[in-house]
C-alpha cells in the first residue's frame, strides 16, 4: 500500500490505493481519507446518529452524487481511548460548516460524554458497503422488557428502524448504540460490531440490570456545565482560572504507567510537535481532562514534581476525552518512575516562572535545566552488555537514544536500551572480521535490555560561571552537538529497584508471563511450583551476605515445553536478577565429553559475569546430558562420567558459596548423576498446567494488549487480533486439558490464523475489501469461538496422532459397501447394550468383543472404523 500527502484547502488528504490485502484486484475508485476537525452537536435529539460535512467536504467525498441516502462515511476519532475505533455514520450535508470540520450528530455522545469531550481531530473517509447482520441481542429495563417479550420479533425490529428514520430494509446499527425510544441498548451484534439489520436479520432482547438515560434533561451536573467552558481550547479554560489570581495550586496523585504509544495516541501531543520538538518524551505526564483542570496549568505546560527528595521538571498534557485512564491517577513513563525511585505518589505543582514568552511561544525546557558539558556513562554489567557479539547493536542504539532529543539525566540514573539479540550476532558474526560495520541495520524485534548508568558529568555553574560536577538529585539535559559524551568503564549495579516487566513494555518488548499465584481453592494456588520459587529468591535475596545457603535448585519436567526456562526469566525479572544460560547438550558437544575442556569452557562463559554482576542466576539446560547416571555395566564410561559429575558440582558449589543463584533443568531428573543431585538444595516439579492454569495462559496469550498485535506470519504485523466479547476462556481452559503451555502458544496463533481466513472468505462473498470488513470490525480481526473449536480440535488431534492415542474416526456406515448381514449383527451385539441396558441388568452377560476375520483388503478395518463413528467410540489401532 502506498500513502502520499496532498493539501486541499485547508485540508490534509491522504490518498490509500484501496487494494483488498488479501490480494484481490484493486478498485478503481480511490479511498480518501480526510483529516478533519470535529464538532459535537448540542441540539441532537434522537436515536438517529449521524455526521455533518460541508458541501466541499462532501464533494471531496462523494464527487458529484447529490443523493444522499445511503451515503455513509467511517469515523476514526483521534486521541480518545473509549472512542478509537472507526464508527460508520450516514451523511448529511450542512451548507454553514467549514471546509475541514464534521459535526456529530449523536444524542449518546451528548448525554455521556459532553462534559468530556475534547476530541478535535478525526480522520473520514468514504464507505460504499456495509456488511448485513446475522443477529443482534439488546437489553431492555425490567419494565419495558416485561411489555417487549411478548411482541413480535418484527414489532421490535420495525421501531428500531423507525427510530433511525431508516427502512426496514436497511437501518445501521452498531454494537454499544442507544434505543432512546425503547430505552434499550445494543449489547451485541454478529458477525460484526457495525453493518445494517434487514427483515432477516434475527433479534434477541434479555433483561438489563439498570435502565438507560433517555432524556437530554437528565444530564449530569457536570454536563449540563459545558456551555460554560470549550473543551477544545485548553489554552482558553486555563487562562480563565489562572487569571483570577489565585496561588499556584499542587497536587497529589497515585502514579500509574504510562507507555509511549498511550502519550502518542491519547493526547494532543503531535499538536504541539513543533512547540516541543526534540524533547525528551521520558518527563511526559498526563492526567485525565478532570483532575488536569484543578492544576489550573496549560496543557503542555512545565510543572514542578515533587517525590521524598527530588524536585523535578515535566511536561503534562491532558488526556483526549472520552477516556478510560483512572481519575486522581498521573501517569509517567516508567523511566521517570524509576529515576524518582518508584513512588506510589508524587505532588505536581505550576513553576512561578512564566511558561510563555512575550510572543506566545513556550519556553523549552532546557530554559529551566542547565546544560550537560561532559557527561560519562558506564555499562552495567549484566550477560548483555558484556557479550561482545552484541556490543556494537547496543553502542549503536545507545548513539541514537541520544541524537534523537535532548535527553534529561541525573547523577545515577540507568538508561535501558532496547535490542535485537538476534540481529545482533547475525550482525557480529558477518562483519565482526571485515572491521566494518554496515551505516544501515534494521531495526528488528527487540527482545533484550542493555543497561548503562550516569556516573559522572559537568556542567556550568551560573554562580562561578565555571564547571562544577553534576549533582545527584539535580536534573541536566544532554545535546549530542554540545555535551561530550564518554563511554568508559563498567559498573556493578543493583537492579532489584526496576520494575522490568513495565520497562520493558515502554520498549515495546515481549512481556513475559508472570505466573499469577490466584487462590483457586483454600491453601491452593494456581502455579503452585512458581510461589515456591519465588520464596526460594526471597530468602536467597534477604539473606545475601549474611548466611552462606547455597543456592542450587533443579527444575524437573515429564514433559517438554511446560516453560521451565520463560519461568526462571520470570522470577529474575521479579527480583532484579541478571540471568544467563547455558545449554547442557551444547556444552558436552564444546567439550568433547572431556571434563577438564566441558569445565573451562562454563568458566570461560561465567565467570567474568560472578565476579561483576550484582545479582547474578545460572541456568544449565538438560542437566542430564553432562552429568548423567553412569552405566555399572561401562565401568570406564562411568569413571568419565562421574569425573565430570564431580567437577561441574564443585564449579557450582563454588559459584553459590559467591552468592549466585544455580538453576539445572531436566525433563528425566532419575538419570541425573547423584553425585550432582545430592548437592541440589530445591527440587521443583514443573507440571503440565491445569484447568485454572490454562485459563490465565489463554489471557496472556489473547487478553494482552502485545499479544494482540503480535503477527502470525511476517506478512500480517499490520493486523489487530482481538477475541470477540461472547468467547469463554473458562470453556477454552475446559477443551485443552492435558496440552501444555507451548500447545497453547500454537493453538493461539492457529486461531489466528483461522479467524483471517475466514475474513478473506467474507470478504469475497460479501464483495467488501479486506480492509472495510477489520475498520467496520473495530479495526481488529475478531477471534470468535469457532475459530478456537477448530485450532483446538487440531492440537488435539496432532496431539493424539504423536502419542498414538485413540480418538473417534469420521467413517459412516455408507462408506462400508455391502456386508449388510454383517453390519446387522453389529448392531444387536452393540447397539442391545447401549439402548436396552435394563435387559442385562439381572444377570444376562454382553458380548466382551467380536471378531473380524478374512483376506486382506476386504473392509474389516473399515467397518471397525465405521461402527466406533456410528456409535462415537475411540478407535485404537494396533498392529
């Protein structure tokens, strides 16, 4: 797909070629989307739903077509996290309106979020078709249920479309939208969320729990307030409060995360672009429009953050409303957070220094913090940042962390930068011999941190107006062209203080499963072998330094892929561990079985990261492989094997005495040699996952904001994966008992992939693109429950297949040709018991079995097939 940018008036127009992605041929007609300013209507009174454009507007749109009817356009609203995805509105045309301004006409809008609405950016463009719907369900009050029930399902159907001023042919209709008439509400629509219902068009009506607002006089106090402010002009309302002389107000707020897609997507950020162009987004804030308002500040305007002892300098910015982020809350990125040492809670306050200057522009603000001269920034030693094969990945992004903005650093802080380990040694390993690296690496997916630390620094001292060194405590900003930068040295730092998981979705890494310990039952907890681990951490971190305990833990498994490995990554994550593995097979193949060779080649590997890391784990995969249970009856194999049974346990022993954590894996903990097992403090039994086990997998797996856009295959990274609201993950736990968490992870991305084909199929059928069907699908592809059912039943049947357990075949009786006779006593032999058991209940014995005899090829097979079909049996094979 191709994008370019033209200007029509006053208005940016994007110009997509509107090919169908699933390949199909390209229309001929063009789509345009249309970046508008938006309006709300104060005067809409009823169910009917629909946008204003100007006749330019319009034209744009539609060209010369002057029939409006049936003419509809998709809204995608800018900035707000309760209205982002595309609604589908009819068109009218409003003569009075500007060229680049749509106005909403929408009764619900008003009466819910008048008082909160503050979008003024949306982009439109033309839709031609709009899918039918199967199958609506809408609630009703009590009262007006007990009346509906007992009218036809075209009675209903008649007074929605009226409402809508629409035909019963052809009324448009969207999950979520209000029936102010039958004071009802749309709860779900199938297959989509937005198309239109017809005459065929099935309705089912259920009881709600509360009623709907249905009056435009019943608005909220708070709404019925919006006369008195715009809620599109932030500047207007905070001059207005700020101008009746009232002292700078501060403010205390719980302090949340805030991800550096929520600051781009649900804010007017890219409005102010210019304004604050080459800032670093890391002293961003935001809070919703309500709590933003008692600050009495501007939005984008620099503020005072007070937390214990720092007094630091942000930026905050409100959030586009609608929005769902918690009131009395501050969101922050979780590198601020951490640089003011992880608060629960911080005061904001305005500056008594201007933030405008005499022409109006803002103050930058490196106005307020002095400029870095010299700045030195050490690595702090983890398994990354001291691997060679990734060290000019992470230099390399550590160089553009800093040309990108002007960076805001203190005395101590660590910077996390973001790579693809991958990339990295794919890199190393091409050019590390050439002494040249390529100008141009892609930007990958990254999946691990390198960090760095502040550790020193100067800059210019207003007061002598020579150089002083940084202070702790104290912020600086660095200008790549002006601060000279050093890079030297490496330092031993704790990390237990960072909060990983949230890091590392600010960088836009894979978050790991987290293993939740929910009550499922008293003194029961789900993953029962991830709290004991945890507790085994918790000692080793307390008593780190003052006892002397040893740390050896051996994770056991029958079963490969239960997530021995993404479980320990867990819990270092958890305790600011620094985490690094080694592979047992790949050590014994490295070391030629040799113990003196196998033992340098692990302290070659480790034990430059003991002597410098703060807190550091070793894992060694299929432990088994290099100290094994030697064969009595191979008396000079055994006396090989136990010589490096004997050596990789004092190794470890050594190891743990400096405080290191030492994990084994094993999927056969019996063959282990028990020279090494003796040693071993924990052993931890890592199960396959049970029912309520499953149930928190499939919501990482499907619930989870990352896992939702993770693509399938390299070619879909643009879709959305989103399960629909009637999917049952407890039904889903429930269907894949017995598969581990690895079959889960394969079931996922099946479903997936079902769910797009199925997409492709509608798409063609209803002669919609690809593309119209996701945006009029809240711009996601729906996982719904069939497409599990099918991913599910190959899993399983993959499953039963590998193991050669039974299952029932999908033979009928009409595929057996003749053996009638044959086929009757069958049935009495079978079908007798199965119908008529009381016939064998005083005593009479059943046929324990029957016997198919004959040459080959003459069905016998089959018809064993063919009954356990016809009587839904196992069939097991066996030869």
């Amino acid at each position: 797909m191709t994008v370019s940018q033209t200007s029509v008036g006053d208005t940016e127009v994007s110009i997509h070629n509107s090919s169908i992605i699933s390949g199909e041929k390209m229309k001929t007609r063009a789509s345009h989307s249309v970046s508008v300013s938006v309006s709300l209507s104060m005067s809409a009174q009823s169910s009917l739903e629909f946008v204003s454009l100007g006749r330019r507007l319009y034209a744009q749109l539609f060209g010369n077509e002057t029939d409006v009817m049936h003419k509809m356009i998709l809204v995608r609203f800018i900035g707000s996290s309760v209205l982002s995805t595309p609604k589908v509105f009819p068109v009218t045309v409003k003569t009075n309106l500007p060229h680049n301004m749509i106005e909403i006409e929408s009764l619900k809008y008003l009466q819910k979020y008048s008082g909160d609405f503050s979008i003024v950016k949306a982009v439109i463009r033309r839709i031609d078709k709009i899918p039918p719907l199967d199958h609506i369900i809408a609630s009703f009050p009590p009262e007006v249920y007990d009346i509906l029930k007992d009218k036809s399902s075209e009675f209903i159907h008649r007074q929605i479309c009226e409402e809508r001023e629409s035909s019963v042919d052809f009324a448009v209709i969207r999950t979520g939208d209000i029936s102010h008439t039958l004071n009802g509400e749309i709860l779900f629509t199938e297959p989509y969320e937005q198309g239109y219902i017809n005459t065929q068009t099935a309705i089912t009506i259920v009881k709600a729990n509360g009623c709907h607002s249905t009056s435009i006089n019943e608005l909220t106090s708070q709404e019925q307030n919006f006369d008195d402010f715009d809620p599109f002009n932030f500047d207007d309302i905070s001059n207005s409060m700020i101008l009746n002389g009232k002292e700078s107000i501060e403010c205390e707020f719980n302090v949340s995360t805030l991800q550096l897609n929520t600051l781009k997507e649900n804010t007017m950020l890219d409005q102010h672009s210019s304004e604050f162009w080459y800032e670093d987004e890391m002293i961003y804030m935001c809070l919703t429009l309500h709590d933003f308002q008692k600050l009495q500040c501007l939005s984008g305007e620099i503020v005072k953050i007070s937390s214990g002892s720092y007094d630091f300098l942000g930026r905050i910015f409100p959030f586009v409303g609608p929005c769902s982020f918690k009131p009395n809350s501050i969101y922050i990125s979780p590198l601020l957070a951490l640089t003011l040492s992880n608060p629960k809670r911080i005061k904001i306050s305005k500056l008594r220094a201007p933030n405008k200057l005499v022409n109006g522009e803002r103050h930058r603000i490196t106005k307020f913090i002095p400029l870095a001269k010299e700045v030195t920034i050490a690595r702090v030693s983890t398994p990354v940042t001291t691997d060679k094969s990734l060290q000019h990945l992470f230099m390399l992004n550590l160089k553009k962390y800093f040309e990108s903005a002007h960076r805001v650093i203190s005395f101590g802080q660590l910077i996390p930068i973001a790579l693809d380990s991958s990339l990295a040694r794919s890199i190393y390993e091409t050019y590390s011999n050439k002494n040249r690296y390529p100008d141009q690496i892609p930007y990958g997916q990254q999946d691990c941190i390198a960090w760095f630390q502040i550790t020193g620094g100067s800059f210019k001292d207003p007061n002598n107006q020579g150089l002083a060194d940084i202070e702790p405590g104290k912020q600086y900003f660095v200008n790549a062209q002006r601060t000279r930068m050093i890079q030297s040295g490496i330092v031993c730092s704790d990390l237990s203080s960072v909060n990983i998981p949230n890091i590392s979705s600010y960088l836009n890494i894979q978050p790991l499963f987290q293993f939740p310990n929910i009550y499922i039952a008293p003194n029961k907890v789900t993953f029962p072998y991830a709290k004991k681990l945890r507790k085994i951490f918790e000692t080793a971190t307390k008593t780190r330094g003052k006892l002397e305990l040893q740390t050896i833990v051996m994770l056991t498994s029958n079963t490969r892929f239960v997530g021995k490995s993404t479980l320990l990554k867990t819990v270092c994550n958890d305790f600011g561990y620094s985490f690094v593995e080694l592979n047992g097979h790949e050590l014994l193949n490295s070391g030629l079985g040799m113990p003196a060779a196998t033992v340098g080649i692990i302290r070659g590997k480790v034990d430059r990261l003991v002597e410098s890391c703060e807190r550091l784990v070793i894992l060694i995969k299929h432990i088994e492989s290099i100290c094994k249970k030697g064969d009595e009856q191979q008396l000079e194999q055994k006396s090989v094997d136990d010589t490096l049974s004997m050596n990789i346990t004092q190794l470890v022993r050594d190891y743990a005495k400096r405080g290191v954590i030492v994990v084994f894996t094993s999927k056969d903990a019996d063959n282990v040699s028990d020279i090494l097992r003796s040693k071993v403090k924990f052993e931890i039994d890592v199960g396959v996952p049970n029912e309520p086990e499953r149930k928190e997998i499939f919501k990482y797996l499907v619930d989870t904001e990352y896992s939702s856009k993770r693509s399938i295959f390299n070619n879909d990274g643009r879709y959305k994966y989103v399960a629909r609201s009637d999917v049952n993950i407890d039904n889903l736990a429930l269907q894949s008992a017995a598969l581990t968490a690895n079959d889960l992870n394969y079931i996922v991305k099946n479903v997936k992939l079902n769910a797009l084909n199925r997409l492709r199929k509608e798409s063609k059928k209803l002669e919609i693109s690809l593309l119209d069907l996701i945006e009029l699908n809240g711009s996601s592809v729906k996982l719904i429950s069939k497409d599990f059912e099918e991913s599910i039943n190959r899993a399983r049947n993959k499953f039963s297949d590998s193991i050669g357990a039974p299952r029932i075949p999908n033979v009928k009786w009409e595929d057996v040709g003749g053996l009638d006779v044959v086929k009757s006593e069958i049935l009495d032999t079978i079908e007798m018991p199965l119908k008529h058991p009381e016939l064998f209940g005083s005593g009479m014995k059943k046929r324990s079995g029957l016997l198919f005899y004959g040459p080959p090829g003459t069905g016998k097979t089959l018809l064993a097939k063919a009954i356990a079909t016809n009587f839904s049996l196992n069939f097991f094979s066996v030869k």
